[in-house]
C-alpha cells in the first residue's frame, strides 16, 4: 500500500513537471507573440517585468525550493538522513533570499554590486563546504543530483550568459541591423535569458520534490 501510494506521488510529480514545462512554453511564445504583433507584452506577460506572471513564478519556484530544503532539514533532525544540515539550510537561505531578489529587483537597486560574481561565490562556497553531501547524492541519489545538474546548467547558461552578452550583442545589433530587426532580436534575447532561469528553477524544483518524496517515504530509522 505505501508502495502503491509513493508510485502515485512520483507519477503526479512527473505530471505536474509536464504541466508546467507546457505552461512556461505557452508564456514564452505568447510574450513573443505579442512582441512581433504589438511591439511589447501585457504587464502580466512580460518576462522581463517586475512581479509579472513570470516573475511571480520564478519567485514561486524559488520559494518553494526553500520550502523543500526546510522540510529536508526537519527530514535530517528526526529521520537521521545521511545528508548534513549545513547543505539544505543554506540552499535554504540562498533560495529566500534569490525569492525575494526576484520580487523587488534588489540587484538592479544596488547596481553598484556585481550580483553574477555574489551568486556565482555562494554557489561555489555551498559546493566546497558541502563536498562530502555531494559525493553521497552522486553515490546513492545520482538521478536526482543529474537533474539538479541539468537544471543548474540551463540557468547559468541562459540566465547568467545571456546577461553577460546583452552589452556586445545590442552593440552589434545596434550597428548592423535595421532597428526592427534589433528590437525583436533584443527581445528574443530577454526570452531566452528570462526563460532559461525559468526552466533551470522548474529541473531544480522537480528533483527537490522527489528527493523530499523518497526521504519521507523511507522507515524512520534509529541512531546507533
């Protein structure tokens, strides 16, 4: 029966990945729609806007990974998981924080700060300090670190890449191109760029999910 139970749990998690990839798809080509229609998205679609639908939704994935990693920590404290505390509080923190990041622009208020760089030592410092959590989730959770794997990838590279390349790519566009053809191009950028983090949160969110689901579903066990 419990068997059955988390069978069901990981085939509605594997729906709702489907379903929500379908519906960020939707977003995407609907915002790009009504760029090449009407020269610039609805409030609620822009993905380049704050607290728009996207934005919401991204705030949405981020918070609800955090969610997960606080529920992995109670996970830790009274069904003494392998994992140590310092890997889910501080995906934890992070998570919040990038939430809230998301819902009050707080990077570009504070432009003075190179957010890419902050990120990107936060990351690289819970990779460090969390090696040995890592080295056990390639060891007995390997599906599951793949695609947080995957869904990092996407968003660095979409994400932090696309920002990266938005000064020499509007300059070339700028120079070269007819300015209609600049204007779609620096929109389809912003999509892809938007879109990318989108997704790579989606990946993250699902992988959490169903490392939360496997750890529940697990006999408590006793420490010796």
């Amino acid at each position: 029966m419990k068997q059955r139970t988390q069978m069901t749990a990981q085939k509605f998690l594997r729906r709702g990945l489907i379903a929500l990839i379908s519906f960020e798809f939707g977003l995407a080509l609907t915002y790009m729609a009504l760029i090449v229609k009407r020269g610039e998205a609805i409030f609620l679609l822009d993905f380049n806007g704050l607290r728009s639908l996207p934005s919401l939704l991204q705030a949405a994935h981020l918070f609800a990974i955090g969610g997960i990693c606080a529920l992995l920590l109670l996970a830790r404290q009274h069904r003494m998981q392998s994992y140590s505390w310092f890997l889910p509080a501080a995906l934890m923190l992070l998570c919040l924080f990038c939430g809230i990041d998301e819902l009050t622009k707080l990077h570009l208020a504070l432009n003075q700060v190179n957010w890419q760089i902050v990120y990107l030592s936060l990351m690289a410092a819970i990779l460090v300090f969390s090696w040995g959590d890592f080295m056990w989730l390639w060891r007995d959770h390997r599906p599951t670190l793949l695609w947080v794997l995957a869904g990092i990838s996407i968003f660095l590279l979409g994400g932090f890449g696309g920002e990266m390349l938005k000064a020499p790519i509007t300059a070339a566009l700028n120079t070269h191109s007819p300015p209609r053809i600049a204007f779609l191009l620096e929109h389809v950028r912003i999509l892809v760029e938007e879109f990318a983090e989108l997704m790579g949160e989606t990946l993250v969110l699902y992988a959490f999910a169903k490392f939360a689901l496997e750890v529940w579903s697990r006999p408590k066990t006793v420490a010796s």
